[in-house]
C-alpha cells in the first residue's frame, strides 16, 4: 500500500529530523547546488530513508536539505527521482509527497529544459503557467489514497495564480526577463526527435522536460500550492543543427546558476 509506505518513510525522516518545513522545494539538472547556500538546519540522505528511490543520473544529487531562507523554513530536495529510471510513477512523487506530508504547504518546482517556442534562447528562464502530461502516466493511476485527496481531482490551477504573480515580482527585482509558457513531460530518457518537438507545439508547449509535471499534480492532488520555473537550457531537438546532449544541459545550467539561485532565494521567502 503507498499510504502505508509513505508513513513508514515519515517515520523514518522523523527519527532523524524534527525540523517544520513550510515550502518545499525541488532542484533540477545543474541546480542543486542552491541547498549549499542555505542555512542548513539538517540533512538526511535518501539511502536513509527506507523504500525511498534513490536517483542514479550523474550529477543529482541524493539528499534532502532542511534549512532557513531568509526566516522561511524549506526542505529543498536535491536531486529528484525520474519516470526514466524505472520507477513506477507513484514512486517518483513519493518525495513530493513525503515533503507534503513532513508539512510544506507550498512547494517550487524546477528544472531543465529544451525549448519549444521559438522566442525562446538557452539559459532564459520560464515560469511554468501549465502542463502537459500526455505523453507520462499520471501518478494518480493506481487506489486513491483518500488520506491525501480526492479521486478525480481537479487541474483547472495546477500552478497558483497568486504564486505566478509573485514570480513576476521576484524576476523583475532581480532584473531577469522571465518567460512564461506550457510545460510538456515526456518520459525521456532520449531527448525528444523532432516530430515530437513539432508536436508538443502544435499541442501549445513551449518547453519540453523528464519531470515535474507528475509532481506538480501529486501536490496539486494533496492540496499544496504549486509554482514551477524552467531553465532552459537547450533548444529542442530540430530548432537548430546541433545534437542534443547532457553536457549541453549542464553547461547552460551551470552559466545561468548564479542568477537562477538570486531569483529562488528572493521567491522562497515571498511564496
Ligand atoms: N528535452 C527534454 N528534456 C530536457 C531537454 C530537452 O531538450 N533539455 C533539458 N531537459
């Protein structure tokens, strides 16, 4: 049963760490260096927490991050768990849920991404304004976990209006020109062909991604308020000559890193 293994995993946090977390954030590809930065309270390790799926890509890190952003008390995980890597879907939302469960009420999304729109540039930074996650199963597949919510929840704000205005805020502060778009999740790991590019923008995406989007409807499902910002840190597959490749991401991520950890410093304590 995944309520059940979702207490035990609680439990098992809570033998460790008895910090409050009030917003949970995740860090993507490049990114994850933001929880050094902050005034870490405590840590634990995912191979600690027992049945929890350990991310295995290089470069993720596998830990959760306790600690202050200004006055906010975050959990920050750093490193996520992807669809890709052969977890069952339910699983890669576990840590989202377990963040919800340890208490954070709202939670910031983050990741990597290959853009779509055409306007878009490597290292622009987009606020996710929707999603599309026809091409993943949905984490809500399986018995209802009634402890959590509801069984046909509803996606009409998937990202809170109110939080989006916030990010407005906090990227015009920090002098970032923010792009907003739609989110498509694919399940990777290969990055997209094409067609699937051509697709995801006939369907209204402006950046396709391995991730959040499950996780964004997990916590929508158990009622946290969710916002999310791509890094884009590539054009998609046939937007230019170039092949696609992780060191590419990384690259970009890495650039852009100073910037992208001012405007979520200034985000978490406003959120
Ligand atoms: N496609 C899918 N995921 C990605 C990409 C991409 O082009 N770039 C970074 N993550």
């Amino acid at each position: 049963m995944m309520y059940q293994k979702l207490k035990s995993c609680v439990a098992s946090v809570r033998e460790k760490v008895s910090f409050q977390p009030e917003v949970a954030l995740i860090l993507g590809s490049g990114l994850g260096d933001f929880a050094d930065g902050i005034e870490i309270a405590d840590t634990i390790e995912y191979t600690q927490i027992e049945g929890f799926p350990v991310s295995t890509v290089k470069g993720h890190k596998g830990r959760f991050v306790f600690g202050y952003v200004g006055k906010t008390p975050v959990v920050v995980m750093q490193g996520r768990v992807h669809y890709y890597e052969g977890y069952q879907m339910q699983d890669v939302v576990l840590p989202t849920r377990l963040m919800g469960m340890l208490g954070a009420k709202k939670i910031l999304l983050t990741n990597a991404a290959g853009g779509v729109n055409e306007t878009y540039q490597p290292g622009d930074f987009m606020m996710i304004t929707d999603h599309i996650t026809t091409g993943v199963p949905s984490p809500l597949i399986g018995p209802n976990i009634e402890e959590l919510g509801t069984r046909f929840p509803d996606m009409s704000e998937v990202y809170s209006l109110r939080l989006q205005e916030v990010i407005r805020e906090c990227a015009a502060k920090c002098g970032i020109s923010l792009k907003e778009g739609v989110y498509v999740q694919f399940t990777g790991p290969n990055y997209e062909t094409p067609a699937e590019v051509r697709l995801a923008r006939s369907w209204g995406g402006d950046a396709v991604g391995m991730s959040t989007a499950c996780e964004a409807m997990a916590a929508r499902h158990m009622g946290m308020e969710v916002c999310g910002i791509s890094c884009i840190t590539n054009l998609a597959a046939g937007l230019s000559k170039q092949e696609l490749n992780h060191k590419e991401v990384q690259e970009t991520a890495d650039r852009v890193a100073k910037s992208f950890k001012e405007l979520v410093a200034e985000l978490v304590v406003r959120m």
